[in-house]
C-alpha cells in the first residue's frame, strides 16, 4: 500500500499555484499530509496521475531510473542500503544530511509527546509554543529537502536575537540561575530537558551535514530551536504555564 505523509509533500516542492494532488486510489494519506494540504487549499484527489498533476512517479528510465547522486552511477531498482536525498538522487542511508534528517524526525516526535503531557496537564500556552517549534522544525527539514533559504526565526513573538538573550540570561528573566535537571522537576519538564538534548543532538547533526558557510540559516535557526526549548524549560519551571 502507498502512503502519503507531510514530510513527503513537503519534499515535493509543490508550486504555490497548486490546486490539485492527485495520489493513486488505495493510498493511505497521514492525518497531519491531509491536514498540509488543507491548510494550502489543495484538493486531494484519489485516481489515476494525470500529466497535469504536481505528484509524479519517478520515471523508468532502465540502468538510469536511480542515479548515485555523488557517482552518478545508475541502477534500475532503488537499492536497499540507499536513500532519496532528492528526486532520484540516491545517497547512501548514513549519509550526514540523512542522518540530520533522522534528528529532525526524532525531534518532531518528542515534540508532540510534550504537547500530550502538557496537554493533560491543560496548559495550552505551553502546547501552542510547542506548536510553533514543531512548524519551525518541519521548515527547516521542508529547507534542507529543497534547498531554499530559510527566513529568520521568530518565535513566541521573539526574534532570533532575543531568542539567544533570554536563555543565555536566566536568572534575570526567570528568577534563578541556570538549573540543574532533576526527576524532582516532574515528568513534564523531565520531558522539555529530553526534548532539548534531543535538539541539540539535531543541531550537531546540522554542523556534521553541511561544509563551513554552507546552509548557515538552518545552522543558526537549528541552534534557536534548542534556546527555545531551553526557555520553555526554565518558564516551566518559574511557573508561567500554571498562571
């Protein structure tokens, strides 16, 4: 069975001009790609491709249906051990934009286990900030797949510098000096600390990924990410989400 998810239409660089995205019937398309298209206005049709659709197979072309993106070695079937870096372009699955994607993916997914905690809890200011890090990271992987440039960063209505000040100035902003985890924080921010080592996890990934001076938006916006978090960790903390 085909599937359709969000990160797959957001590799398909689809035209803002797009009405239409046409997937064979059968397809199982993911709550959050339906949710994607909606948000976009564009209809998703079940059927047969037509030419005029924006989602088109990868056309059989023999020995040359795949290319070694860094080879340019052809193959006839995608092999195994390989991944798409971009249309047919293969490269292989440890390959460091792969692995930075596979960090953007685990981010993504702790993300939303934090959104679950603090929604039981009912604190909805904290699931809607962690809402804007979820679009912020599912940008930049939408970035890294298309090669377009990230804008500069600007969550919680702060900017990328802002962002920087506040969790490099804790104690002024929050009450108390840096903190040190502890299981006696509580479940909730045991899960925020786990949340920002995981980003900085994917923010190292980023270094490993791209050359000196290459992608230098997602480099500063990857290490915003891990401020923000780092912020909703000490707001936890002082107590704004209760408030």
């Amino acid at each position: 069975m085909n599937i359709l998810t969000e990160n797959m239409l957001r590799s398909a660089l689809l035209d803002k001009n797009t009405k239409r995205y046409c997937v064979e019937a059968g397809t199982f398309v993911t709550p959050s790609a339906r949710e994607y298209l909606k948000d976009r206005n564009i209809e998703l049709v079940f059927g047969p491709r037509g030419k005029d659709m924006p989602c088109s197979p990868i056309e059989d072309n023999g020995d040359n249906t795949y290319v070694d993106a860094v080879s340019g070695k052809g193959f006839s079937q995608k092999p195994e051990r390989m991944t798409h870096l971009y249309a047919n372009r293969l490269v292989p699955k440890t390959n460091p934009r792969i692995v930075f994607r596979g960090k953007l993916d685990t981010m993504q997914a702790e993300i939303i286990l934090a959104q679950s905690e603090a929604s039981a809890k009912v604190m909805p200011r904290l699931v809607s900030e962690l809402d804007e890090i979820l679009s912020a990271t599912r940008d930049v992987l939408g970035a890294e797949v298309s090669g377009r440039e990230l804008p500069p960063l600007k969550l919680f209505g702060l900017d990328s510098d802002e962002l920087r000040r506040i969790s490099h100035h804790v104690k002024e902003n929050f009450g108390f000096q840096h903190p040190i985890p502890s299981y006696k924080m509580g479940a909730l921010a045991a899960r925020l600390n786990l949340l920002r080592a995981i980003t900085r996890e994917a923010e190292l990934a980023a270094e490993f990924a791209f050359d000196e001076g290459e992608r230098e938006d997602i480099i500063r916006t990857m290490n915003r990410l891990s401020s923000a978090v780092y912020i909703l960790f000490c707001g936890l903390l002082a107590g704004e989400y209760e408030r």
